[in-house]
C-alpha cells in the first residue's frame, strides 16, 4: 500500500532592519521567531554602517547575496526576488526614529512588518502607518512582549468573563533602576539612544516601558482609558527626556487607575507588575514571576493559579510549551506574538491567537502625546485622543 504523501510546511521568511553588532534586542526577536520553526531569518540591513551590517549578517549566517549594506537596498532586493523567495515579512528592530520610515517603506513593497514599540514618534506618524497599512492589505504587529505571556492571556480571559464583576481598579507599575546613573552621557549605547529626543521621540522612559504598562492595562482589563493626569519628571540632571512617568487613569466606564514608570528606581531589574478589582474580586501578575497569577475574593480563600496547572482556560494552554512546573518566560512569550503573527500571514483559521497590531500602537501614542500635553499644562485632566479613526 502506497504511503500517503506528508506536506512539509515551510518556515515564512523574515527580514530584518537593525539588530546587528552591538544590538539587543534584535538578538531577542531572532531567538523568538525562531522558537517554534514558523520563521526562517533569510536577510537583512543590520546596521546603518554598510561594513558593519555585513559583518552582522556573515555571522548570522546569512548569504552575501541577501546582507545588504542599506535599508533601501534590503527593499529593492528582495523585492525584486521571485514570490516565494523574497522575504514575507520585516522585523525592524532599530531606534524609533527609523520605525515609521521603514514600516511604510515596506508595507507599500507588499512586506508584512513586526516592528519594535513604540510604533512611531508621534501620533501622526503611528496614523501613517496604520494608513499604509490598510491600503496595502499586509499585516502589522508590534513587540509588546508581555502580553505575550499564558498567565496575562489568563488574566485577560477571567476579566473578559466576567469573573471580577465590574471593574474598579486598574493599578499598572514598571520599574527599572538602570538608567540611575548618567550612564547615557558614558558611552551606552542603548541608553543613549533612548534619551536622545531625536532618536528616541517625544518620551524617554514614557515611551520606552510606560507605553509596555499601558498596552498591558488596557489589554487585560478591556477597557479604554479616555483622559489622564499625568506627571513626569527627568532626575538625572542633564537628561534630555524623562526618566520618571507617574500618572493618574479615567476609563471609559467609570474605573479609575493609576500608572507608574521609572528607570531611575534604584536596585530594580524589570518590575512590571498588574492588579485589576472588580466588584467581586482582583487579580494580580508579576513580570518577574511570570507563571503564577493570583486571585483574590470577597466571600472565598485566594487563588493561586499556575502556569501549566488545572484550571486554565483553553487560549491559556494554547500558549504553553511545557508541563507545569517547568518555567516559561521572555522568550517564549515574545514567540507566541511571533507564532500568532506567521499564522494570520499563512491564513490559518481563526483559533484566538493574537498579537498587537495597529489599534494597540495608536493608542499607545496616543497615551504617550496626552501625558506629555498633560504634564506641560496646568490641567487636571487630558483627553486620550487618537487624532483620527483607527
């Protein structure tokens, strides 16, 4: 009896812009797209020094052919490959400056992007973006990593559901200590850059980890927030953008929050950390303790509830990798933004994976142009407003 034939799927192939000696996190997007053999990393412009770029690319192992010296070159080549050979999508991996450039510059080639957050440095440039995208018909996604994690798609689902009741509380706070010391002004290049209004955009820790709070807050607790009062600060002196964010949070709906940003906390490493109450009850999730999510009641004991463990919803488990008790972490939340992303490419039925695409950036830059006005004026409150349609 004949075998039947098995169909090999091919990994979709990804591009790169940035991420090359030096880099951090185009080393992390390379790891996670790789995670689960849904991406192959074919070519790349790896820097914007032509010799370094191809330095980067040769120890990738990419072919000489396909590690191009400039951006421009990456488009017109692989845009010029056959279907099938050419890269499917562009992961931009570099300063913020460079993000709305490269994003529209590809999406108009016919190149599905994954871009770093934020998604521009402005609002108007996020709405260009979101513009070309739509009328290109190719797919946008952002690197908001942690809602990548099983445990918050947990927390978002229980919310969702309604377990909580209605929604009071949305407490969100991101704390890094590593930018304590002027070390942008000693030869960091990370965080040089980030504190460098004209690479970096209108916010410094604002937009580099407040927007990571923001996106998770709405995120998980479903709701928009439609005004803030807002606070920022810059205690290194000499720092060209902010360094502290704290801010006040009114969602549509009547739940109230706050927000709290800083890279000058002292001895912290990666603190984000989420709480949301309801009229029966609240959760909390912890970053830094990313398999575990806890749930607190009014009439009955809290609730510990892990990664891998009894209980969890089926879009949870879909997250997975390992049994319980075996830690998952960073990586394999960034991949399963990249397994959500290759499956809508592929157009594989809807199964509920998801990742951050377009409504999430402009509402991040959103965010970011309201604290910022807010801050600046003497108003209690600002609109979050988004200029214009998503």
């Amino acid at each position: 009896m004949a075998r039947p034939e098995v169909t090999v799927r091919q990994p979709l192939q990804l591009g790169m812009a940035g991420g090359g000696e030096g880099a951090f996190i185009g080393a992390v997007h390379r790891k996670a797209a790789a995670l689960d053999g849904d991406w192959r990393l074919v070519a790349g412009a790896f820097s914007t020094d032509a010799e370094r770029s191809r330095r980067s690319g040769a120890a990738l192992g990419i072919a000489a052919d396909r590690s191009y010296a400039a951006f421009d070159a990456l488009i017109a080549g692989e845009r010029a490959l056959p279907t099938g050979e050419r890269m499917d999508a562009l992961a931009i991996v570099t300063p913020n400056h460079l993000h709305a450039p490269m994003a529209i510059a590809a999406l108009e080639a016919g190149f599905h992007v994954f871009c770093e957050k934020p998604m521009a440095m402005s609002a108007a440039e996020a709405r260009a973006i979101a513009a070309t995208a739509r009328a290109s018909g190719r797919l946008f996604a952002l690197a908001f990593t942690y809602s990548g994690y099983p445990l918050v798609e947990e927390a978002r689902v229980r919310v969702a559901r309604g377990d909580l009741g209605t929604i009071r509380l949305v407490q969100v706070e991101y704390l890094q200590g590593w930018l304590s010391l002027p070390i942008d002004t000693d030869g960091n290049k990370q965080a040089a850059w980030r504190t460098d209004p004209a690479q970096a955009g209108l916010g410094g820790c604002l937009g580099d980890i407040g927007t990571h709070a923001f996106q998770l807050a709405e995120h998980v607790s479903g709701l928009r927030v439609e005004a803030v009062s807002a606070d920022l600060t810059t205690h290194v002196e000499g720092r060209r953008l902010d360094d502290d964010v704290s801010a006040l949070l009114r969602f549509v709906g009547g739940a109230r929050g706050t927000l709290k940003a800083s890279q000058v906390a002292a001895g912290e490493e990666n603190g984000l950390r989420l709480r949301v109450h309801g009229s029966r009850g609240g959760l909390e999730w912890s970053q830094m303790e990313p398999n575990t999510l806890t749930l607190r009641w009014l009439d009955r004991p809290a609730e510990v509830v892990r990664a891998g463990g009894p209980g969890l919803d089926p879009r949870t488990t879909a997250l997975l990798r390992t049994p319980a008790g075996h830690p998952e972490g960073y990586i394999e939340a960034f991949a399963n933004l990249y397994r959500a992303f290759a499956a809508k490419i592929d157009g594989a039925a809807d199964d509920g994976r998801w990742f951050p695409g377009v409504a999430d950036g402009l509402r991040t830059m959103a965010f970011i142009e309201a604290v910022i006005a807010d801050a600046q004026s003497d108003r209690k409150w600002t609109p979050v407003d988004l200029g214009e349609s998503e």
